[in-house]
C-alpha cells in the first residue's frame, strides 16, 4: 500500500499534523528531503516530502507563498515544517498558501527530528517495494502454470489480467495466435504492421520492442524469436504507461511464448500421448491416480470437471489432432483420449461452454456432421460415471440432428433406448407392433391405423372419448378398434404395465425413424 500524506500524518510516534491543503492528502509520496535552500525546485523530481525549518522561506506573505507556489510547480507531494527550530508554528502565509494551491502542509513537532519522518517514509517504500516483487513473482508462478496447462492462450489471457490491458501475439504470417481483452483487433493489425517493418528491416539491427502512443493509450510490441529465428510478436495495450512490475510480467510472457513456439513436434506428440494415457488412467485407477499427474495439465484433487463424448469423428488419428489444436486455442485446462470409435474429452467445469464451440468448430474442420453428448458435473476421480453419461447423451445425440445433448437434460425414455442398436429397436417394436401393422396393411382404407389409434389413445391416458376426438372420429369406433388392438396384441390396455411396454415401442419405432439406418452402436463407452 502506497504511503499518502494522509497515512503519514496518522504514523504513530511522529505526531504530525495536517494543518493546510487538506483537500491533496491523499497525494502519493515517493520520497522524503530536507533542504533548507530558498529554491529548492533544481533538487526535486516530483512526488517529494520537502521538509524545511523555514530558515530560507523569508518573512512575508509574498515570498512564503512564492515558496510553496515553486514547490507545486515541481509537482512535490507535500510539505512537512517544522516548529521548533526557526518557526514556533507553521507560519499563516504558508498555510494561505497550501490551502489556496492544494499542496498538503504538515506541521513536525519539537521533538520529531527529520530523520525520524524519512525513515517512516523509506521504511514504507521498502514494504511496497517487497510487496511489488513478490505479487511480481507470484504472477510469474502463474503465468508458468497456465502456460503448462494451457500453452499459449492460457498465459495471454493471464498477462491480460496481470497488467489490466489487452494482449494479442501473432506469428510471422501476421496470423493471430492468441488474444485477450478488448480492441484486440487493433492492435493485432498494429503487430502485423511491425511484423511487415521487420521484414523490410532484414539484415539491420533489429529492435526488440518500442512502444507506440496514441489519445487512446499506449501499445508496447515485443519481438518473440525461439533458437534466434523471429517467431512473431506480443502486442500490449494499455490506458497508460506500463509500471515496472507490468514490463517484467511482459518479458516473462515474452520467454514462455518462445519455449512454447519453439517445442519440437516431438515434444508435442509426446505430450499428446501422456495426456490421453494420462485420461485413461483416471478412467481406470481413480482416486488411485498420482495427483501430480493431473496437476500437469492444470487439474487437481478437488477439481470439478465435466465430460465430453463426440462421435462419428472419422478416422480418430485426424480428429484428435484436430481437438487438440482447437481446445489448445481455447487456453483451457483438459484431458482427452479416444476410445473405440469415439473422443473422449475433460473439461473443468467452468469451461462447458468450450464443449459447444468445440462441437460446431471441430465438425466444421472435419468437415462431417457428428453427435456430442456432455456428462454431469463431476469430482475428478468420479470422471468415469461423467464420461458413461456423455455416451448415453452421444448416442442419443446421433437420433437428434448431431446436436449436442446434456445427459442432465434426457428423458427417460432416451436413457432407456438410446443405447440399444437399430436392431435391438426393431426387435423391441415389432414384437409389439407386428401384429397392428400387418392388420394395417390388409386394411389401407381405414381412416386411421391401428397403430395410430393406440398412440391416441396412450397420449390420452386411457380415455377414449378423449382419443376418439383427437383422431376425429366416433366413440363407438374407437371402441371397436381398441378390441381389435386387445384380440391382436393379447394384451389388456387396462393395465398400467402393458400400457408402458407398448408405449416404449412407439419411442422404439419413433427413434427408428428418426435415425434413417444409422448405427446406434458406433460409441460403446459402458
């Protein structure tokens, strides 16, 4: 916390007191100076607590005022006089004057010697300093954890946070690797600007950074080379010049985004391989997992996590390599594996929304149609029973137009059915149905089939007059119809059982339908 002329005068044991320019307390003060010069202004920088006996301040009104007037002009923070040595009180001109210019006037007692306030003051820079470096360093921690869990987008967005501005870095082809905040848009075409000087620049000495200012703000650009090669720039923009802390967080991305350029694709496969043998693991061990395996890939032993399954991928070698650089793009902690014939991803769970983007994106690179389905929220050692859930909610995903279904979300007849093959579903609702449809077809004039007449009637609970309306047609035949669903079926529609087995065999034949000969079995994750 910074030391204002307001904290200062609180300090205990120096006995301050603020009697003028009450209105500046909450000034800054950067640096505490005794000097007793008639013009001190040649020795101050700004941001000073100038301290005087008053030996040179003169007698009147006039030159006391032109004293404090010349120590605003300098930008100093305040004034502490002292009223023991020269001056029993803080003199009324200097007063007038701290008031009428808003410089704070502080009056040291007798028995408070200078040294005793510069050592408050430095003793408080010292504290801000420490706390400075060490909030410096744990932002560094930070933005190493984020990069190992996230690569690249993970530490522009955390450098974005850091240092409260809009962060973009682009490669040589002036693409956009990453970017966080707002405007990032304009100051990508600036990187790609310095990227097309750099270029025309080949062969002469080379700058690492510059910083452009504008009425908006300020925009700091950094070369990124890996092995010496330039590899593209980060690009920075802020409301205001950067603080020393902001420009070592910057150098720090700076390095990180280098390693993460230059990693062999050696190095990159071999991460690949670890994290899908790594999620197969917590599939199979559990709780018996090291936790510092997951720690890797930016999860922990309380995390909560959500499961992804997508199906109808395609040749899986493709459409891993194809999540991965989608997901590394989003900068999110995951997990992923394939399993069978389908994608198996772990999210957090505060990142879900990556699972639509990442649904509609990879099916666009893929350039196929395929199902999604998302697990419940889950601890991270019960990943399993998420991923089982994403498959239920897969399958049943390939019945509804490849969207991307939530198993929190599935009716119960989904649950029941969405994991049966086509020809399960077939079995299911012709040994129910056959019989209605082979009376169908020996009677094509009827208004209405038999098979129609019993959804009506199930859709009604039971009431027939209720049904014989809905299908438009007298009770009396809906009557006789019904006998003829009881004498071919041999089944009682007044029981409650019979009633749901006939019922799921509509569902049956309604997924049939809906599925045009797909295969219900592609994902098998149970």
């Amino acid at each position: 916390m910074a030391i204002t002329v307001r904290r200062l005068a609180a300090y205990d044991g120096l006995g301050l007191s603020l009697v003028a320019g009450i209105e500046g307390a909450d000034r800054v003060i950067d640096w505490a100076h005794p000097i007793e010069l008639a013009d001190p202004t040649p020795w101050l920088s700004g941001g000073e607590l100038v301290m005087t006996t008053g030996l040179k301040i003169g007698g009147s009104a006039e030159s006391q005022f032109g004293y404090v007037h010349a120590l605003v002009q300098t930008c100093a923070a305040a004034l502490a006089f002292d009223t023991g040595t020269t001056f029993d009180s803080v003199p009324d001109g200097i007063r007038a004057a701290g008031d009428a210019l808003g410089l704070p006037i502080l009056a040291v007692p007798p028995s408070t010697p200078f040294i005793a306030i510069s050592r408050a003051v430095i003793d408080e820079l010292t504290a801000d300093r420490i706390r400075e470096v060490q909030d410096v360093v744990n932002q560094q921690e930070k933005l190493a954890r984020e990069t190992l869990s996230g690569g690249i987008p993970a530490v522009i967005s955390a450098l974005a946070r850091a240092v409260s501005s809009t962060v973009a870095v682009i490669d040589t082809d002036g693409r956009v690797l990453a970017e966080h905040g707002v405007d990032s848009a304009r100051i990508a075409d600036l990187a790609r600007s310095t990227t097309e000087s750099a270029r025309a620049a080949a062969g002469r000495r080379r700058q690492n950074s510059k910083v452009v200012a504008d009425g908006d703000g300020y925009c700091t650009l950094q070369r990124i080379s890996a092995a010496e090669e330039l590899r593209g720039f980060l690009a920075v923009r802020s409301a205001g010049p950067l603080s020393p802390s902001g420009r070592v967080l910057i150098s720090h991305a700076v390095s990180l985004i280098s390693i993460e350029l230059g990693k062999p694709a050696k190095i990159v496969d071999t991460e690949h391989r670890l994290r899908a043998a790594i999620t197969r693991a917590l599939l199979s061990l559990s709780a018996d997992l090291d936790v510092g395996l997951l720690r890797y890939f930016g999860f922990d032993a309380d995390s909560s996590i959500v499961a992804v399954v997508f199906s109808d991928v395609g040749p899986l070698l493709a459409a891993e390599r194809e999540a991965a650089s989608l997901l590394g793009s989003y900068g999110a902690s995951y997990l992923m594996a394939s399993m069978d014939t389908a994608i198996v991803v772990i999210l957090p769970a505060d990142r879900t929304e990556f699972a639509v983007r990442l649904h509609h994106q990879l099916g666009a690179q893929l350039q196929r149609v395929i199902g999604a389905g998302r697990g419940a929220p889950a601890s991270i050692f019960c990943a399993e029973r998420s991923v089982k859930q994403a498959g239920t909610a897969a399958r049943v995903s390939r019945l509804q137009s490849q969207q991307l279904i939530d198993f929190c979300e599935l009716e119960t007849f989904s649950l029941l059915l969405g994991s049966r093959s086509s020809d399960e579903l077939q079995a299911l609702e012709q040994s129910m149905l056959g019989p209605l449809d082979a009376y169908d077809c020996q009677h094509p004039s009827a208004a209405s089939t038999l098979v129609g007449t019993l959804e009506a009637f199930l859709e009604q609970n039971g009431q027939t007059e209720v049904a014989a309306a809905a299908l438009g047609v007298h009770r009396h035949t809906m009557r006789n119809r019904i006998r003829k669903i009881v004498e071919l079926t041999d089944r009682d529609l007044d029981s409650a059982h019979v009633r749901a087995e006939l019922w799921i065999a509509l569902k049956a034949r309604e997924l049939l339908r809906t599925t045009s000969g797909a295969r219900l079995e592609d994902v098998k994750l149970d």
